[in-house]
C-alpha cells in the first residue's frame, strides 16, 4: 500500500471497515480519525455511527439508505487528502496510585527490566501518551507512546477478573481500564478516574485523539479521589493548552 | 400510574429496544433486542413502533401482575405461551389485562428469545438513548442489570383504547443456509478454511448468548499472517475466529472492538434467525455478495411491512385471498419456532 490508499473491508451488509494500514502508528491514527471527523460532519444519508480504532474507521449503516458505491468514491477521492499529522488533542492529566495492591504487577514487571519499580513509573509517566481509540467496554482507552524498553508481552494466563480502573501495559500498549474485566495485562497501578459513568455529564471523559499523562499519585489520597469520582468528578484534569 | 409489577422472570430476562447506537465509539456495544423481527412484530401488534422497548424472555418464562390500570401486551419471537389469568391467548394476537391480573409467558418449546411489547410503551428512562440493557456491561435496562421479582415496571399509557390486534394466517418459517458477506479478514484464512465454512456444518455450543454463540464443527485455518490483528471495530454478526480455529459469532452484547480475525460476517436479515436457533443445531452457511445482501435487506424490509400492514383488528374474520398471498414472502422474517 502506497501512502494515500485505502482499503475497504466488507462487514456484512450493514457496514464498511476503511483501513489505512496495518501498524500502532500515529501518522495512520491521524489519518482515521480525519476520516471520522469529515464523516460526522458530512453525515451521509443512512450513517449510523463511525467507529474509529488504531488503524481504521469502521462505518456503520443503514442498508436501505446508504449509497455505498457513492461513499467508496468519495473516500477513495479524500483519502490522499487525509492529514497524517496528529491534531492537537485535549491533554489530561490522570492520577495514579502505583505498585501495591493498586499495582500487582509492578515489581514483577520491573524485575523483568531490571529496574527498579521506581525506575519503572518514572519510564511509565515520562510520555505524553496518545488516545488511539476507545474499545472493547465502555471508556476501555488504548494509548500509544510507550517507552519500547518497557513493553512487555501479554500474560499467558490472564486474570479473570481485575478491578475497574486498572492502569496496565501489554507488548507496546498502554490501557486506562474502565470497569471490572479480565485482562491479561500487567498492571501497573489503579486510577480513581472513571472514564465512562453513565448519568454523569459528560458520560465519556477520554476520546480519540486525546493526549493523557500520568501524574504518580500517593496511596493515602485514593479514598479522597475515589469518592469525589464516585460523586461524578472527573478527578482526571483537563491541562491547559 | 399504570404497573408491570414482575413476580418471576428467568435470570436472563431484560429490557430491549432496536439498540443504542453512536456511542461504539466509546466502547459501548449496541446491546437491543437479539431478534428486531420478533420485536417489532410483537410492537406492531399493539401498535408501537417496531424499536420501541419491550420485555425480553430468554428460554425462561415469567409472570407479571397488572397495578394500577390497564395493559395491552402482545408476544411473538420464541413459541411460548401466553396467558391472562390463566386464560390462553390466541397467537399473534394482542390482549389486555386489567389491574390485578396475572401475565404469564411460557418458557420455550422451540426458539430462545421471546418480547413481550406493552401498547404505549415502558416510562423507562433511557441510558445513551436507548432502554436496552447490555447485559456484560450492565449499561442500560432497569438500573443496569436484568428483570427480577419484585421489579415494577412504570407503564407510558394508563388504559389501552381500541379493539384488540391480530395477524391473520401464520408466519412462513425462514429456513436454509445463515447468509454470510465473507470479509473483513479473510486474507488471514487459507482458502481451504472458506471453503470449509461454507460446505461443512456447523453445530451451536453451549456457550451461547446475547454476546455472541460459539461454534463447533471443523476447524478453520488461519493464513501465515496469524491469528492477531491489530484490534479493529466488529460488526454484529461478525465470525470471529480466534486461535483455536473454531468460529465465535459476535451478536447484540458483542465487545465494540476485538483483535481476532473475522472471516465474515452474517448478514442482518439472518441474524433473528440465527439468535434463535439453540444450542446443537446445525447450521450451515452460505456466502452472497455485498450488493446481494443489501437486495436481501430490502426485501426482509419490504416484507415486514406488509406483515405489520397486515394486522387487523382481532375478531374480525375477513381475510381475503390476496392477503393471505401477501403473508408468504416473508423473507427475512422469521418464524422463531423453526
């Protein structure tokens, strides 16, 4: 694939897979979610909703509506167009209680790096990271921008059950869990933030393109930060720009 | 107000509407009622539009008692039975109860999923702008989890108006092969594997429910390029294929993203079909092209409107030749007794 194209992956009848490549790589981000935003602007007829995910936007339609050949023009046409620079997101600062029982897996984790676990939150919040999408359960943010000394492969027997807000790595991934899940991640350390809350306006802190730095947090404020996030702060903080 | 008070429901019973949708984005997956057709033609009957929510019945019945007023309920979607006081409904027709009498819906002799619409609609607040519960996620229904006894279920319309509704004639039973549009991934298949899926059978797991049903039969071959991807959006009706090589089909509850390969994806007129079907039933697919399904889908459309502009008021024995005709296109709509 030359730079500019595009595939377009059937989904049924009722939804198109546009795909720019096939890595973790901000420039294609970049490129999907200035796909997504022309949609949501354009809005065609039959649009349901767009999905935006690391390396394509998954559009979703009514059948009976959408004009499919027409929307295969106009993307093929827009494509090279697409800006593969990342816009400047919201940035948010989110605290962190690292290591204990916020964090199971850091001293095995740095161990594995022969760091210290120190050494390791000092390399975990060193980047400003970035929101390549949102998925799998509600508020689920992926990020991007992990140091590669510290990737670390999946476990081979993952949890089954791990509690909401889990901050974990797996392979060159970094995640801000929402709720309870099973992952097979390294966790690293626990955030008060809720990213999704239902009935909390608005529901949904993180989105695509955001930026997210963390901010290493003592374990004496989680009760604190906990409640306040419980009662609907976001106690994650917008930074100024 | 008029009262659903719920006095048993099976562990999986839940509230359903044609779905949320626009928040995938944010990882919340569309949840809605695991067979739209059923649902809308248990709307139709009490004259509803076909999204509004309803109960959803999961192989397990239950009782509801009327508090309060009166209500107007009709079913369709698995062969249950219904009752008021005892006393059965006919099927495809609506009824009403009055206050203090008793709804009962059967569990399943055949099918899985059955809806039970009440005329006006349920003054359920809505989450994400839809009532429908996602079961995993606990977004949606009635304070985020199932139906239980003890549940009271505010009504939007006191007193139902009007003579009862009826289909006239049965509905034609779909059956054949489940549809399929092969893609997103199936460069990550050997084409032995596509032409496994297509020409072999396949039998329903155990493991079945609103998320998805696992299959089992032969296994399918991943491709040299593996069996991860970078994680990418899933389309309801997706078949995902993780490393074992036996195919998960992702429906209603599905996770919005996931990094399996999906080899194809099930196209909307056979999903009600599909989600009925319980397990150890075989199934057996067959792939059409794009353009071929969204013909498919204009017809189940088509069809389905003139099953609902069929329904006429109950009692009334006038049924001519052409409209029982008009009955037996009934392709995309399904007959969940199947």
């Amino acid at each position: 694939m030359t730079p500019g194209d595009v595939r377009f992956l059937p989904c049924g009848d009722a939804a198109v897979t546009v795909e720019f490549g096939n890595a973790i790589d901000p420039a294609i981000s970049a490129r999907v979610l200035a796909l997504d935003a022309a949609m949501n602007a354009e809005r065609p007829a039959g649009l349901v909703e767009t999905v935006p995910t690391y390396r394509s936007l998954m559009v979703q339609f009514d059948p009976l509506v959408f004009d499919y050949d027409a929307f295969v023009r106009g993307v093929t046409q827009l494509a090279p167009t697409l800006d593969p620079n990342p816009r400047p997101g919201r940035r948010w600062k989110v605290p962190v209680i690292y290591g204990g029982e916020f964090g199971i897996d850091l001293e095995a984790t740095a161990e594995r790096h022969g760091l210290t676990p120190t050494q390791l939150i000092d390399k975990h919040c060193a980047p400003v990271y970035r929101v390549y999408m949102i998925g799998f359960m509600p508020g689920f943010t992926y990020l991007g921008g992990l140091d590669p000394s510290i990737a670390t492969p999946r476990r081979l027997d993952p949890r089954p059950h791990t509690p909401a807000g889990i901050i974990s790595i797996g392979g060159i991934q970094a995640l801000i869990g929402g709720q309870a899940m099973p992952s097979g991640w390294h966790i690293l350390g626990q955030t008060p933030v809720r990213t999704f809350m239902a009935g909390r306006e608005p529901a949904f802190l993180t989105a695509a393109g955001d930026e997210v730095v963390f901010v290493p947090t003592d374990a004496s404020r989680w009760a604190e930060l906990d409640r306040a996030a419980e009662a609907g702060e976001p106690v994650a903080e917008l930074v100024a720009r | 107000m008029t009262l659903l008070a719920i006095l048993a429901a099976g562990p999986a019973t839940s509230l359903q509407d044609s779905g949320r949708f626009g928040w995938q984005r944010f990882g919340v997956g569309p949840a809605g009622a695991m067979d739209r057709a059923s649902l809308g033609l248990a709307n139709a009957l009490v004259g509803n539009g076909p999204g509004a929510a309803a109960i959803e019945f999961a192989l397990a019945g239950g009782r509801l008692k009327v508090e309060g007023g009166a209500a107007r309920v009709a079913l369709a979607g698995a062969d249950c039975t219904l009752k008021i006081d005892g006393t059965a409904v006919p099927l495809f027709t609506s009824a009403s109860a009055r206050d203090g009498q008793t709804i009962e819906v059967g569990s399943a002799r055949s099918g899985v999923f059955a809806y039970l619409a009440v005329a006006g609609g349920l003054a359920v607040p809505p989450t994400l702008g839809s009532i429908s519960l996602h079961h995993r996620t606990g977004v949606g229904g009635l304070g985020g989890r199932s139906l239980r006894a003890g549940d009271r279920l505010p009504l939007l319309l006191a007193e139902p108006s009007g003579p009862e509704r009826a289909l006239p004639g049965a509905i034609q039973a779909q059956s054949g092969p489940i549809r399929v549009v092969i893609g997103p991934q199936e460069d990550y298949f050997t084409a032995s594997a596509i032409a496994t899926l297509v020409e072999q059978e396949y039998r329903i797991s155990d493991q079945a429910d609103r998320m998805g049903v696992r299959l089992t039969g032969p296994k399918l071959e991943h491709s040299a390029k593996g069996y991860n991807i970078v994680s990418d959006g899933i389309p309801t009706g997706a078949i995902q294929v993780p490393g074992n090589g036996m195919p998960l089909i992702l429906l209603a509850d599905r996770q919005t993203t996931g990094g399996y390969p999906k080899i194809a994806t099930v196209i909307g007129a056979d999903l009600p079909r599909l989600a009925q079907s319980r397990p150890g039933t075989k199934l057996r697919f067959k792939t059409v092209e794009r353009p071929e399904a969204v013909r498919i889908a204009k017809a189940a459309d088509q069809a389905e409107r003139e099953l609902f502009a069929s329904i006429r008021s109950a009692g009334l024995a006038s049924l001519d030749s052409s409209e029982l005709l008009a009955l037996n296109l009934v392709d995309g709509v399904v007959d969940a007794r199947g």
